[in-house]
C-alpha cells in the first residue's frame, strides 16, 4: 500500500514538474526592465532587433511592470540576486541603488564615447550625477511641472497679469473660486508641490542632507496659506488627495482657474478634453521659475555579467533613431540634442499648445527643486508628506504638522 | 504476537504522517519558513542585497516609541475587523430570510453570492469609481435624493475612507458568510424547534437559546475567513485608497507592504510582521476559547 | 407564513439584491457604453450600447495567452488541492501521536500574513528553480488550510461501521480514502473546488513578483498593466474587468448548485 | 454515471457551447479577414475625386500613427489591403479640399470593410 502511494505521488509530481517548470534562461541573455510602458512593446522588439545587429549571440528579454508596482517587483530581484541587467528607474529613487551600490557608474562609458554623451542636451546628465562625480543613468524621458492657466476662467476674474509671486498666485486662486470653480489645482505625487514651498525659499533638507531644513516661518506660512485657501474652496482639494487621474480629470472639466503639473499630465488631460488648446490654455513657469522633474532614465545594474551589451543597449535606446520615435509616440521630450528640437518643430504647426508647453519644459533646467538625490528620498518624503497632508486638508494645525514631520524627517536621516 | 501489532501501528502511523506531508511541505515552505526568516530579520539590519547584520531591539524600539504611523495602522486594523462582525451579523439575517419557505430563494442566495468569486482588485477599481465624487454614482443617487448637496470626495475624506472601504469589503463576503451560516441553519435539526414550539418559547427565544448556540461553529468558521479575508483585504485598500488619505486607511499589512517595498525597509517590516502575527495568534486563541476549544472541530457540516 | 411577512421578506431580499447587483451592472453598462469621466449625470441605460470595447481589451493584451495561463494554474491549484487536502483531512481524523502538534502547527500557519513573507517565499522558489513557471505561481495555494478542516469534519461524519465493514472486506486505508470517503464527502470537494479556483484566479502579489516574461502572466497581471496603459477611465478597462472577472463567475454559477447544496447536506449523512 | 448523463450535463453542454460559439466565430473570422477596405471619395456635389490622398492611420493611446495612404482611381474609389487594424481612422485630402477623419471601428483585426458612405471633401 505504502509503495503504491509513493509511486503513485513520485509519478504524479514528476509528471506536474515536467509539464509545468519553464526551463531556466538561456546562457547569454540581458533582462530590461521598464516602468510603466506596456504598450510600447513593439518599439521595445525595434531595439532587440537593432541590438541582435550588434550583439548576435546575446538574448534581451523585456519586462514590464506598472509604476505603483515597479520596486517590488525590482527589490525582490534584487534580493535574489537577479536584478535586470538594464533598468528605467523614474524620479529619484536611483539614489537609493546606488548608494547601495547596486548599479553601475556609466562615466567610463560616457567619456570612451563622446557620441554616446554628446548627444544630451547640456545638463541633462547632471540630474543623475552625484556630488562625487559618478554617472549613473542616463535620460530617456523627461518631464516636468509647468503652470496651465485656463485662460476664460481668469478673463472672467478680471486677472491680467500672469501671477509671479506665491501670493499673487493665492490672490489669483481665491479670485476664481466659485460654485464648483476652484482657482488653484497641484499634482502632488512624489515632490510635485515643492515649487510651493521653494517659491517662499523654503528647501525641504540642508546643503548636505543631514537635516531638515524646512520647519521655518516661511514654511509655516505657506503651509497655513495653502490650507487655508484648500479650506476656502481656492485651491482644490484634489491637489492634496488625488493621484493622477483625478487632478487632470478635474482640470479637464475646465473649472480649474491654474494647473500645476508635469507636461504628460496635461497632454493626459488635452487627450480627453477638446477645450485645452492654443487659444484656452496658457503655459507658463510657476512663481520663481521653479519647478519639479518626473523623470526616467536608463541605469544598468552592478552585478550584469554583461556590461557592455547592456550600455549598448542602453546606446541603442537613446539613439536619435529610437528617440524620435520615442518623442513622436508619446509627445515627450528626450533630452536629446537632435530629436527634441525636431518634436517642438513638429508641433509648432500641428499643435501649438504643445510646442509652447515643451519648449518651456526644456528650458531652465538649473531651476530644479524638490528632488533629492539621496539614498533616503523614498524615506524623507514619506516622512515629510504623511505629517503634512493631514495639515493641508484642515486635520491638524499647520505648526504641529511641521514639527512632527521634522522630527520623522531628521529620525530617517539619523536612523540606519 | 507483541511485535505484530506494534509494527502495525508504526505502518499505520508512517501511513498517517505520509498523507500530511505534501500539505504540511507547503505550510512550511511558505509559511513557517519565511515566519522564521522575518523573525530573524526583525533583529538585524538588511536590504537587498546586503549582508545580515545584528540589530538588536532597534526595531521594535522604534515602533513602539517613535513610529506613530505603526499605531495608526493598528487602531485602522482593528478598525477594519469590525467588518467581519457586521458581515456575519448581516449574513446572518440574510441566512434566516432565504432559509424560509419562500419562492425564488436559491436566486436570492446565487444573486447574494455572486460578488464574492470576483477579483479584489477588479472590485477595487470599480468601487473606487462608485465614490468618485464627480461622477460617481453613490453621490449622483445621494445628491438627486437630496440628502447632500455638496459631493462628498469619499475615499479622499478622513472622515468616510475608512468606512467606504469597509463598505465595498462587506459587500463583497456578506455573501458567502451567509452561505455558510445557511449550512449551519439547515443541520439544526428540526425537533428542536418543535420541542421550543411545545414549551411555548417566543420566536426570540428560540433565536437566542437554540439557533446561535448551535450556529457556533459555522459562526467561528466565518470568524477564520474573515481574519483571513481582512489579510486580502490588501488588494482591497491597495487599489481603492493606498492606504489614504494620510493613514487614514492604512492597515497593518498595508503598511509592511509600504515599508518593505516603497520604503526599502525590510528589516523593520519584519518587525512588524512578527508583532502583527502574535496580535492575530492571540485573537485566534481567544476566539478559539470562545467558539468552545476545539478548533478542529470547526467546518461546514458539523 | 403570513402574507405581509412574506411581502416583507421579499422586499428585504429584492433590495439587497439590488445593492449587491448594482456595483456589477454598473460594470457592464460601461464596457458597453464607455461614459465615464465627463459623463454627469450618469445614464441610468447605456446609451449607444456597443461591444467594440471588448474588441479593443481583447487586442491590447494577449488575452488567450492570459487567460490560458491562468486557467492551467487554477487547474492544477484545484486538483492538487484536492488530493492534498483530502489526504491531511483525512489523516486528521485519526489518532496519532503529535496529532495536536500538527493542528497548532496548521492554525498557526493560517495566522501568517502572506504578503510579508514574499521575499523569502520568493528566494525559496528561486532555489527549487520555479521562477516564473506556472508551477512557482501554484505553489503556495497548493493547499488551504480551511479546506483540510472542510474534509476533516466531512469525513468524520462518514458512519463508522461503513469503514468497519470496508475494513472487514479486506479495503486498505488508502482504498477506504478513495473509494469510501471522498464518494461520500462530495460537498467538501465542491467547495473546495470553488475557493481554490476562485482564491487561485483572483491572485495578484505573488504572480506578479514571480513572473518575469509575459508568456508566463496570468489575468490579474493583464489587468493590472491595463490599468498602467488606460488609467482607470476607458470603456476597455472595465470591458477587460468584465472578462476578468466572467469565468470565475461561471465556474460558481455552474457548481454553485452542488455547492450550496452540498454544504447543506453534509451532516445528514452523521 | 452513463455517457448520456456525462455529455448532456451542464458543464459539459456550457463548455461545448462555449468551444462551438468560437469555433464558429474564428470560421466566420478566417473567411473575412483579409483586411480589405474599399471606398469612395466624393466632393460636396457627390461627383467623384480622382487623385485624392486617401490616408489609413490608427489612434494609440498618446497619438495617431499613420498606417498607409493611397490614391484614389478614375471613378474616386480607393482600396486598401492587409491593414492589420480592429480600429481605424480615414482620411482623405486633395489639394486645399479636406474630408474629417473618420473612425471606423471593426469586429476583429483586419476585418473587410465596405464603407456605405464616400468620404466627401470639404473645401
């Protein structure tokens, strides 16, 4: 009987093995690793295809996962020890890898290939360099917050001059608010409120990212305006809560006096509303020129066995040729010398608003703010945003808020 | 004549233990193992990637005293529980309505049933939807009724996030708690209550004397799902609210999840864990005592 | 049963039918519809009802691919859940010495939180080579707790002097399990049938963090990268949902006469 | 259990019908799949436009792609084969006239399409 049942199970796991275990990888293979891009495969197989060119006897296998669900997927392969060999990391959280030494710096690379790093507009490689010099990815997309005003709703408030300070831009918003209008509207995902708080000279740490830097007056003030105002009806409370449907839902239904927000968002938004165009919307840069990227760049991880098919990959990515077709497929701006110029040429006739609204997102780039290359970014801005948000939606007093948020803050900075 | 039997029974057991095995190898490969191994990390410092390294108490020094998101997500846990309570109460009346002599009552229990093989996190999206408060549809019904005039933004609200979530949860499992509690109605034996009938016991008292004593124990089987199913629950919260606004529906699980994986640390969300598993271990225990002991004894046709 | 508190009944469970159909016709009126977002007040009726939503959901993922992967897996969860489970349950009615040791042991199991325990779950896949195969999504609700409980009570309602007679007829234990106890436990096996299926098609963490390539993706992965490239606003999001969602519906609505049926009959056979 | 009771019972008749339903859609698919399209193009008097640009393109989530183009004959028709879409867009321009682009949306990818109406040119 016993035999029996042993055979019987040997036979019956042997049989759901073999019919079910996929055979492990192929011996040369490199993983790339998107974020958030599944309809962009067939462009994705263009770059195989090119790569296989270079690199006959090397297998790319593609993958990707949508944002909310890219670091899981990317530290549990870390874990095992099998991160992808090239990867698009959006915003800060590089820093993290790298300072944990987990991808690879591309300096050598860049300065062996003056074509591979002359092709970046002036700057932009800057954003993924740290303080010692180390190059660690280099950009794909590159996104960031701009101001859209809905023009008719500020004729019908009376406002002619374009708000150039913080407060002008509260005056502006309490102007507009009305029954189902609300005058002041912020994307907030990762830092994209900083410009807020940097336009009153607030910095969220010190010089050298030991502190908290942002329990100030100023701070305090602009908070208890912002929660006032939110509390008012001026600004929308969406900018507090939403994601990222909602707040461009809500300024595409057109009764949103200003928009703070990454360009994609707006193009998001002008997809499924009509109204936003040349002649409704006007583009400018918020209060100071400040501004916030939402970014992505490629890196390659530390333990590839294939470095230099990787970079070749990488070299392939943002290459004109596929960097057009990037900038072209989702209206975007690549950072590349050659291809963005070429886009905003595109759309000075095809779509102005567009033209307009890249042109200024590639310009200023020194005017950066709320993005830290720090290996505890993840960290401080959890920290800083769950003990503030409360205070800009009424739930705590703006004072307490700032003082609980830099305890967690410096506690982060502090702790291991 | 000694030896016999013995070896019989040692056949007999080998026997026994050879049935538990497969199942037992699951539990401990993705179960206790993985217990283990956050137990050991709730000790040390670690990210991926990088060597162990001890930590002592630092940890849980940390969510006892500094961590105040931590409590939060304790008090929301608890919070969140209640719905398995309401659930069974609820699934409870449901049972005694489609347990009458009516017409069209196995349509009422498949209608009742059938939102809960639907995927959590289709059933997230979609009640995310419901809330919205632009175009959603609770606050259309709730404004042309008149009750509000303003919408209510009700997964953006401190005051509704909480309960909106648990709302959509409870929609989901009333169903099959009430399936369940149905089996257990069915297996009274009817004597009972003609007995009851005999000695001139209210309907009331029938209820509170014979059909909730002997309902224990589907009424403990629907306590387990529950907990289990508030462990889900994550899919729920992850696609409905993330855990917001601020903390205001973030659970335990979701805040390991948030602090393994946003946060990158791992060490302290095993800390977490291993707090959060004797918190449930205990409630077990004592649910356990409630329901009579035996656990084992609890299922479907008892 | 009188004719108002008849009346009343009805009304009662009409309502709540109605509660619990809204959110799923809401569902469907859109993937046939699309309104969504800019659409205030709502239609009650879809307006313009058409099906190209379903067309569009089934071109932008490879939904055979999906949707077979899925299927192979919640099969073999439900077969294996089945032979597992009925052999623990069914060693748990008998006495044994450690016997308590394996019910804490199983209780305790059930207390352990799976989302916390991914990344070392995950590094033991990656030792037994499982990454990214149907096996590795399986393997962890290869057995449910509950369901062990399930065949455990049902088998311990089987009249003894059956066994004694099989026994005396010369049937082994193993015979006494196939061919004496599961025949007689079949609401036990239907409902483990439908929480396996149901629990194993609606799983979303591990595949996602088990899977690497998308020939290996299972359905709520589809959605979930749906959503990556819809956002939460199109006609084909929620027609996707719909399909998501249908043959976990099917399943149910086939076997949920032997389920409910089954639940209630199991202790007429004690 | 006897054959009949195993094959007239509801799992087996749902799967059957189910497995007949697609058996006979993809039937009906293969024979009308060979993405042909063929129309006209018209002016505002319906007098038909030779030589018009009539353009195939398909909308993406972020923008529309143009797929092919082709001219129009002698009697203003226009064809197109393979196009490889389950949704598209028609377009078609001669000189400064324009006719507005139309979306056409299909049963399955390259499905024959017959328009019922030209597409007219607008000045």
């Amino acid at each position: 009987m016993l035999k029996n049942l042993s055979k019987w199970t040997t036979a019956f796991t042997v049989s759901i093995f073999a019919s079910l275990s996929v055979a492990q990888a192929a011996d040369e293979k490199i993983t790339v690793l998107t974020w958030n891009l599944p309809v962009y495969g067939e462009k994705i197989n263009g770059w195989i295809a090119d790569f296989h060119e270079q690199h006959p006897d090397v297998e790319v296998e593609w993958i990707d996962k949508k944002g909310s669900e890219w670091a899981t997927f990317f530290q549990t392969q870390l874990a095992a020890g099998t991160p992808p060999d090239v990867v698009n990391i959006q915003g800060a959280l590089w820093a993290e890898y790298a300072a944990n030494e987990q991808l690879l710096d591309l300096g050598p690379y860049l300065k062996n290939d003056p074509d591979f790093s002359g092709r970046f507009v002036d700057g932009a490689l800057d954003l993924w360099t740290t303080d010692d010099g180390k190059s660690y990815m280099v950009p794909w997309y590159f996104n960031r917050t701009l101001l859209y005003l809905n023009k008719s709703m500020l004729a019908e408030a009376g406002i002619e001059k374009t708000p150039a300070t913080f407060d002008e831009l509260m005056a502006a918003a309490d102007k507009m608010k009305g029954e189902g209008k609300s005058g002041f509207l912020t994307a907030n995902f990762d830092w994209l409120y900083w410009p807020l708080f940097k336009m009153n000279g607030v910095d969220i740490l010190n010089e050298d990212m030991s502190k908290a830097a942002f329990n100030t007056p100023e701070a305090l003030e602009t908070l208890t305006a912002l929660a006032e105002a939110t509390k008012s009806g001026a600004i929308n409370n969406i900018s507090w809560t939403g994601r990222w449907v909602e707040p461009n839902t809500a300024f595409a239904s057109r009764n949103v006096g200003m928009y703070m927000a990454p360009n994609s968002a707006l193009f998001w938004a002008a997809s499924k509303a009509d109204w936003i165009n040349d002649e409704n919307v006007e583009v400018v840069d918020a209060p100071g020129d400040w501004w916030t990227p939402n970014h992505h760049g490629w890196g390659v991880s530390a333990s590839t066995k294939y470095p230099d098919a990787a970079v070749d990959l990488i070299k392939i990515a943002t290459s004109d040729k596929w960097q057009e077709t990037m900038s072209s497929t989702f209206s975007i701006l690549t950072l590349n010398k050659n291809v963005d110029p070429m886009l905003i040429e595109k759309f000075t006739t095809e779509d102005p608003l567009k033209a307009k609204i890249l042109t200024a997102a590639g310009s200023k780039l020194d005017k950066i703010t709320g993005y830290l290359k720090s290996p505890v970014e993840a960290r401080v801005k959890d920290a800083f945003w769950t003990s503030v948000q409360p205070a800009l939606l009424g739930q705590v007093d703006p004072q307490k808020a700032l003082d609980a948020a830099e305890a967690k803050v410096n506690r982060v900075l502090t702790r291991r | 004549m000694f030896l016999k039997p013995k070896t019989k029974r040692n056949r007999e057991i080998a026997f026994i233990w050879m049935l538990l095995l497969p199942a037992l190898m699951v539990y401990l490969f993705y179960r206790i193992i993985p217990l283990l191994w956050n137990f050991v990390l709730s000790f040390s410092f670690w990210s991926p990637g990088k060597p162990f390294e001890y930590a002592g108490l630092y940890h849980y020094e940390e969510m006892l005293f500094y961590d105040d998101a931590f409590w939060t997500a304790l008090k929301n846990t608890a919070v969140f529980m209640l719905a398995t309570p309401i659930s069974i109460a609820i699934a409870l009346g449901l049972a005694l309505l489609v347990d009458q002599k009516i017409r069209g009552r196995s349509l009422y229990r498949t209608l009742i049933f059938l939102p809960y093989p639907m995927m959590v996190v289709a059933v997230g999206i979609v009640w995310r939807w419901l809330y919205n408060d632009s175009v959603g549809l609770i606050n259309y019904v709730l404004r042309s009724l008149g009750l509000i005039d303003q919408p209510i933004a009700f997964l953006e609200s401190y005051s509704f996030a909480m309960a909106s979530v648990m709302v959509a949860a409870i929609w989901q499992i009333v169903g099959f708690f009430m399936i369940i509690l149905l089996t257990g109605l069915q297996n009274i034996p009817a004597h009972l209550y003609e007995a009851a009938v005999i000695d001139g016991a209210r309907a009331h008292h029938r209820f509170w004397r014979i059909t909730l004593p002997l309902l224990r124990p589907s009424i403990f089987l629907c306590v387990i799902l529950g907990v289990i199913a508030s462990f889900t629950s994550f899919d729920l919260i992850y696609t409905m609210t993330g855990g917001g606004p601020g903390l205001a529906t973030e659970l335990l699980i979701t805040y390991i999840y948030k602090a393994s994986f946003t946060l990158s640390r791992f060490d302290y969300a095993a800390a977490v864990t291993i707090v959060m598993f004797f918190l449930f271990l205990t409630l077990a225990t004592v649910a356990n005592r409630l329901a009579g002991g035996d656990a084992g004894k609890v299922d479907i046709a008892d | 049963m009188s004719l108002r508190s008849r009346i009343f009944t009805h009304a009662i469970l009409i309502s709540v039918c109605f509660f619990m159909l809204l959110p799923i016709y809401w569902v469907i009126k859109t993937s046939v519809s699309g309104e969504n977002l800019f659409v205030y007040p709502p239609s009650i009726i879809p307006a313009d009802p058409n099906m190209f939503y379903y067309v569009e959901a089934w071109y932008t993922v490879d939904f055979v691919q999906l949707f077979s992967n899925s299927f192979l897996i919640a099969t073999l969860v439900v077969i294996v859940n089945l032979v597992l489970n009925a052999m623990a349950g069914y060693a748990l009615t008998k006495h044994f010495p450690g016997k308590s040791l394996v019910m804490s042991f199983l209780l305790m199991s059930m207390m352990i939180p799976f989302h916390a325990t991914i990344i070392p779950a995950y590094l033991l896949t990656a030792e037994l080579g499982l990454l990214n195969s149907k096996l590795g999504i399986a393997l962890p609700a290869l057995s449910h707790i509950v369901c062990i409980l399930l065949f455990k009570s049902n088998f311990e309602a089987v009249p003894s002097s059956l066994i004694q007679a099989a026994r005396l007829d010369g049937l082994s234990e193993w015979q006494i399990l196939t061919k004496i106890m599961i025949p007689l436990s079949k609401p036990a096996v239907a409902t483990n049938i439908i929480l396996s299926f149901i629990w194993s098609w609606n799983e979303f963490l591990w595949p996602l963090i088990v899977v690497r390539s998308p020939d290996q993706q299972t359905m709520p992965l589809g959605l979930v990268s749906f959503l990556a490239s819809f956002e939460d606003t199109t006609g084909s999001l929620y027609a996707f949902c719909v399909l998501v969602v249908l043959p976990s519906m099917l399943v149910f609505l086939l076997a949920q006469k032997d389920f409910i049926r089954g639940l209630t009959s199991g202790a007429t056979k004690g | 259990m006897d054959w009949k009771s195993l094959l007239l019972n509801r799992f087996s008749l749902t799967v059957g019908v189910l497995v007949l339903g697609a058996g006979l859609w993809n039937a009906y698919v293969s024979v009308n799949d060979d993405g042909r399209i063929s129309g006209r193009v018209v002016d505002q008097t319906g007098q038909p436009v030779v030589g018009a640009t009539v353009a195939l393109s398909r909308k993406t989530v972020s923008s529309v792609d143009s797929v092919a183009e082709t001219q129009t004959g002698s009697s203003g028709e226009f064809s197109f084969v393979d196009h490889g879409q389950y949704a598209l867009l028609l377009s078609a321009t001669k000189a400064d006239a324009e006719a507005p682009r139309r979306t056409y949306q299909l049963w399955f990818r390259n499905q024959n399409l017959v328009l019922d109406e030209p597409l007219v040119l607008l000045p």
